[in-house]
C-alpha cells in the first residue's frame, strides 16, 4: 500500500499553516487537491468574485505543477459557491478558459453558506502522469 505524501508549491500561502492542511496528498498515482480559494499569499480574499475564481484556478494550476500535473490529468472537480445562481457564468467563463476542451473533468458544483471569508472553492483529484521510460 501507498503511503501518503504532502505536496506543496514553492511558496505556501499562508493558509496552509493557519488551518494545518496540506495543498495536496500524493497517493499512488492519484493527486488529492485541497479546496483551493481566491487567497493571495498572505491569505487574504481577492476583492471581487471574478478575481477570486481566477486566483483559485492559479492556485489550484500551482499545486498541481508541483506534483508534475495540469489540468489535463485532472478527473473529478467539485466545487464550492456562496450564491451558485448569480456566481455561474462568472465560473463558467473563467473554468472555461482554464480547463480547455473536452473530454471535460467530472464535476460537482454544491452550493454552500460559509467559506472561511471566500466565496469559491476548488478542489480536484487527478492522476499523477507517468515519467517517460
């Protein structure tokens, strides 16, 4: 059996440390995302809804860089939205431009009251790439 592994980005934001999660766990080949937010460094909120979900996405591309993945290894999506009915098409424009063309992800969108001061939230499972033989 696998054991787990921590991986971070070269930089860690500080919400990592404050609430003591890892961005991801490496499993095998499986790579376990942490909900991603529209933080920046220090971990505070971008302003606006849209720079949230852009910086959510950077965040969540930084992670999955660090364990040699994009968005093309990602497999299931869930998602996380304080108001789903007037957030969607900023979403969808914004998963649009980063996820790319199909065969799309699963996806999961669940509405929610609270994120920790956020108002979207990623998080992915994708499989780790195999390195060239």
């Amino acid at each position: 059996m696998s054991k787990r592994e921590a991986v971070s980005p070269a930089a860690r934001h500080a919400l990592y440390d404050a609430h003591r999660y890892s961005a991801a766990i490496r499993s095998g080949d499986l790579l376990f995302v942490s909900g991603q937010v529209g933080s920046r460094e220090d971990g505070s909120p971008e302003p606006t809804f849209e720079a949230q979900v852009r910086r959510a996405f950077a965040n969540l591309r930084t992670v999955l860089a660090a364990a040699g993945c994009t968005f093309d290894d990602v497999v299931d999506v869930t998602t996380f939205h304080t108001d789903p009915e007037a957030q969607f098409a900023t979403i969808m424009a914004v998963r649009d431009a980063e996820i790319g063309a199909p065969p799309y992800p699963n996806w999961t969108a669940v509405g929610v009251t609270w994120l920790a001061g956020f108002d979207f939230e990623i998080k992915v499972i994708a499989r780790i790439p195999m390195p060239p033989a």
